[in-house]
C-alpha cells in the first residue's frame, strides 16, 4: 500500500535495525521512560521474528528505503481470550500528519480481525495526545485498568477496541 510515496509492507528481517532505531528515536522525542516501555523491550531489536508467529504481523512505513516506523497486531501477552494488543506504533516526524496513522489503524484492526480476534487493546502514555486522538477517532475507549501484563509498567493509560 502507498501513500504519498510512503509505502506500508509487512517487516523484513533486514527491516530489524532500522524499526528499532525509528522507534527508540520516537520514544526519545517525547520523554517516554526508558524502562518499562518499548523502549526496554527485549523483542525491539528482532521484531521480524518477533512477529514471525501465529496471528501476528508488524508492518512497516517506508519511504525512499528509510523506514520511518510501523505498527504490529499480536495476542495480548498474559490474556485469555480472543484479544489482540496494537503494538510499537510509533511514526517518525516525517511521517507523521499525513493520515499514515489511520491508514495504519485501517490496515492493522482488520488484520486483526481477520485473525478471528474480538477486541483490540493497546497502552499509551498521557503526552501522546495526537496518538489518543486517532485510537478515540477509530472506537478506543479508555479502560480504568490494565488487561494482560505486557511488562509496559510505565504505560499508565490503557484503551480498548471492540472489533
């Protein structure tokens, strides 16, 4: 799929430096703590093989060979049920205000569905204001507590999605 010359693919293994490096750049930008984020995750370095399962698929945004972030869908780590989690979506400022993140949205949440899951969930932080916009505008609703244990103890707002 491509948007203004963006493209948006499923990961590569040789996509696994470039997504790592775009999303820890994301969470420096905005402050985010460095442990008990994504930002620590132990699978940011191999995200291809990370996603490389059953019901589960990262896909990245490139353009001109750089890649400027992505999103992913897997189940929700420590969760019974047909719930999925939105995963590591983080945009680069040059791919950000441009309508990617829908279409990423777009792209992801029907892939879960296709996937059989009935719910999506995801975690995010109080100053990813533009981030919570869009998860309101697509059907997020905001949960009093966490679902799961994904090891995101920082994360302190949690959303979740009927599918």
């Amino acid at each position: 799929m491509t948007l203004n010359n963006f493209t948006i693919r499923e990961i590569k293994p040789k996509d696994n430096p470039k997504i790592a490096k775009a999303i820890r750049e994301v969470l420096i930008e905005f402050g985010v703590p460095k442990v008990g984020t994504a930002y620590a995750d132990k699978i940011l370095d191999t995200l291809f093989e990370a996603y490389n399962v059953e019901n589960a698929i990262y896909y990245v945004v490139e353009k001109n060979n750089e890649i400027l972030g992505g999103a992913g869908i897997k189940q929700l780590d420590n969760y019974t049920g047909k719930v999925c989690e939105l995963q590591k979506m983080y945009f680069l400022p040059a791919a950000r205000g441009i309508g990617l993140g829908s279409k990423m949205m777009q792209i992801c949440l029907q892939k879960a569905k296709d996937f059989g899951f009935e719910k999506c969930y995801l975690e995010t932080l109080p100053y990813m204001d533009e981030a919570r916009k869009l998860y309101r505008k697509v059907g997020f609703k905001d949960l009093d507590k966490p679902m799961g244990d994904t090891g995101h103890y920082s994360c302190n707002l949690w959303m979740l999605k009927d599918l």
